[in-house]
C-alpha cells in the first residue's frame, strides 16, 4: 500500500493527472484518491 502511495505521489509531482495514472496502472480514480488519504501512522 505504501509503495503504490508513493508511486502515485511521484507521478503527480511530474504532472500526471489522477486520471492518466489510474489509467498507467489499471486503477479506479477512487482508489487514487483513497491511496492519497490513506494515512500510514
């Protein structure tokens, strides 16, 4: 869980949108979005 957070952290810092990466992936926007408030502590 933590290393796809962190992939998809990276690739919207290089300027993917939320969609070009659930779609690189083969992913739902949703669990984009979940990945992104999923908080690890």
């Amino acid at each position: 869980m933590a290393a796809k957070k962190y992939l998809v952290e990276q690739l919207l810092a290089r300027g993917y949108t939320r969609m070009q990466i659930a779609d690189n992936l083969g992913i739902s926007r949703k669990t984009v979005y979940n990945l992104l408030a999923y908080n690890d502590s």
